[in-house]
C-alpha cells in the first residue's frame, strides 16, 4: 500500500482509499484501475478469439467483421494505454 497526493488538496493519502481523509474528495482506487485494464485486455482476448474462430467459415473474409474486429480490439489497446497512463500519473506503480 503507498501513499499518493490527493488530486484535490495535496494532502497524502492510500492508494487503496476511496476518499481523502483530509478533503473528501473521491478517489478511484488503483485495484479498480488495474481490474478495468484487465478486463480490457480479458475482452479483447476473446474478441481476438472469436475472430480467429471465425477464420474456417466463408463470412470470416468480410472486410466489414475484419474492419470491426480490428477496431474493438484498437479501441481496447488504447483504453488499456490510457488507463495505464492515468495509474502512472496517480502515482501508482
């Protein structure tokens, strides 16, 4: 458990608190960061997945599911950066 700055009044405060002790404001705990980020890379697994399952029958040439599925998993990769991002920012390690 370590301490970071409360975006709010400064003061130091758990990484794993829901609110500051000092101000109150609320504060998003790094494990419910690092769970989106897994759960964003959980669905992009089985996006992947169902793609490649896909491969052995005649819809899986349609350039629009090819053009979809690349996009899900795009928009995934880019939520796992951001939310990688913000727990860096926050101090998290």
């Amino acid at each position: 458990m370590a301490l970071i700055k409360c975006r709010e009044c400064g003061q130091q405060v758990s990484d794993s608190a829901l609110k500051c002790p000092h101000c109150g404001a609320p504060a998003t705990p790094k494990r419910v960061l690092v769970a989106t980020a897994m759960a964003a890379v959980l669905a992009a697994a089985l996006t992947a997945g169902l793609l490649v399952a896909r491969q052995g029958s005649s819809e899986s040439s349609d350039p629009a599911l090819i053009g979809a599925g690349a996009a899900v998993i795009g928009a995934v990769v880019v939520g796992l950066a951001v939310v990688l991002l913000v727990v860096k920012l926050r101090g998290g390690r």
